[in-house]
C-alpha cells in the first residue's frame, strides 16, 4: 500500500518518521485532501488509534496546516484528511 490515490497521483510527497514508523503524505494538488501511508512493516501491527495519532502529526509537519476536526479517517496502513490551512500572505 504505496501507491496514492488516482486524484494524488501526480502529487508529491513527504516522508515523515514518527516514533519509528514511516509515513508517506500526499496532498492533492490545489486541494484540501490529504493521504497519509504507513510504509514500514511491524509485527503485530499497532494499534489503530496510534496509528490515526502519529498520521494525524505526519499531516500537520508535511503540510503546515491543522487537520479539519472529524474528518481524520483510516486504519493501520492509510490515512485520510481534510486540511485547514492559514490564508496565504500573497
């Protein structure tokens, strides 16, 4: 489970490593949805809810952008986000 989303895959990514686990974040391209990838192996897997934690730190650092409240949605391997970024000062 590598490979991003049809809309993401023109994206970048990030690589982030949280507490020895890897994630991969993709943004959509002039968007506000995000994915992020757990991509190291571990037995027995974590727990759903640090998984859904670390993600959720994997988005903010890749993005620079704070994770709309309820719509962190996933499980061991995939993460999916609303991001909620500042207005840029163009």
């Amino acid at each position: 489970m590598d490979s991003p989303a049809l809309g993401y895959s023109r994206a970048g990514h990030d690589v982030i490593e949280i507490s020895g686990n890897t994630y991969k974040v993709y943004s959509e391209i002039n968007g506000d949805r995000v994915e992020a990838h757990r991509v190291n192996m571990v037995f027995p897997p974590p727990s759903r809810l640090l998984i859904l934690q670390q993600a959720y730190e994997a988005i903010v650092r890749s993005t620079g952008c704070d994770v709309k409240k309820g719509s962190l949605v996933g499980d061991q391997a995939m993460v999916k986000a609303i991001v909620v970024c500042p207005p840029s000062l163009e």
